[in-house]
C-alpha cells in the first residue's frame, strides 16, 4: 500500500506542478494582453479559473495525504496517544464520507448532468469535462482515507501490545 501512495503523491505533484505552470503562464498572458493590446481574452479568464480550481482540488487531495489537512487538533492533541489515535481515525472515517458521498458520487453525478454542456467561453470544453476534478479528487481522498486509518490503526494495535508488556 505504500508503493500506490508514493505513485499517488508523484502522480498528484506533477499534476500540481503543471497546473501550477499552466495557471501563470494563463494569467501572465492575460495581464499583458490587457495592458500591453488592450484586448484581454475570454478564454484565458476561463481557462485560468479552470486550472485554479483543479489546482486547489488536487493540492488538496495531496495536503490530504501528508496527513496536512486542517483539524482543530487542540482537543486531540491534549489526548493520550491512544486516545489520540482513537480521534484521528475517527476524523478520517467522517471524512471519508464526505469524499465517498460529497466529492465522488456528487462529483459524477455532477459530470453526468453537465456532459453535454458547452462552456461559454470554450465551447470545445464541456462543463462535464470541467467538474471531473471532483470524483478524481474524491478517489485520491478517498484512497489516503483508507490508507491514514490503517496506518493509525496499526499504530493503535502496536500501542496496545507495547502497553501490555509493560
């Protein structure tokens, strides 16, 4: 399981990564042709609007993965270890039903109803096309759920045969 995480993680880099390089050149592009021709483009606005949202959904998934995410960790962290691993998992399994229900099932339910949508500014993309980063999110999320509860659940397991030989 941790060779498909570290694939994850590369595979989600790189596509940060030129999301990240697609986005600046997009906008660049849009600040000069504003001041520089007078004449900023439509689909460079879409397209860097686009590219910011699969960006943050996919930093997201992998902020996920480093265990990074935002938590109010003033409670848990005050816990005992093993309370404190109680907590984290107990935290990844509501998450992972937010990813499972919101980002995934939502997320294609979402394409399905829009794939045939053109958008305005881009008629080659659809807005289908568009809201795919949700359930491809979603199954990144998804996947570094299951995998954060079973390291936390070995972690737990491993806590409790140290404290019984003690």
């Amino acid at each position: 399981m941790q060779r498909i995480k570290v694939w994850a993680d590369r595979i989600l880099a790189l596509c940060c990564i030129v999301l990240c390089a697609g986005f600046t050149v997009t906008v660049t592009w849009q600040v000069v042709a504003r001041f520089l021709f007078n004449s900023p483009g439509a689909q460079s606005e879409e397209l860097a609007k686009i590219m910011f949202v699969w960006l943050v959904l996919f930093a997201t998934a992998l902020l996920f993965g480093e265990k990074g995410h935002m938590n109010i960790g003033i409670v848990c962290d005050r816990l005992p270890r093993r309370l404190n691993l109680t907590c984290q998992i107990l935290t990844s399994l509501v998450i992972l039903g937010f990813a499972t229900f919101i980002l995934l099932l939502g997320g294609l339910d979402a394409v399905d109803r829009t794939s045939f949508q053109t958008n305005a500014a881009m008629p080659f993309i659809t807005t289908g096309q568009i809201y795919a980063a949700l359930p491809i999110c979603g199954a990144f999320t998804i996947f570094y759920c299951v995998y954060n509860i079973v390291e936390d659940v070995k972690k737990f397991i491993a806590d409790g045969k140290s404290a019984r030989e003690a």
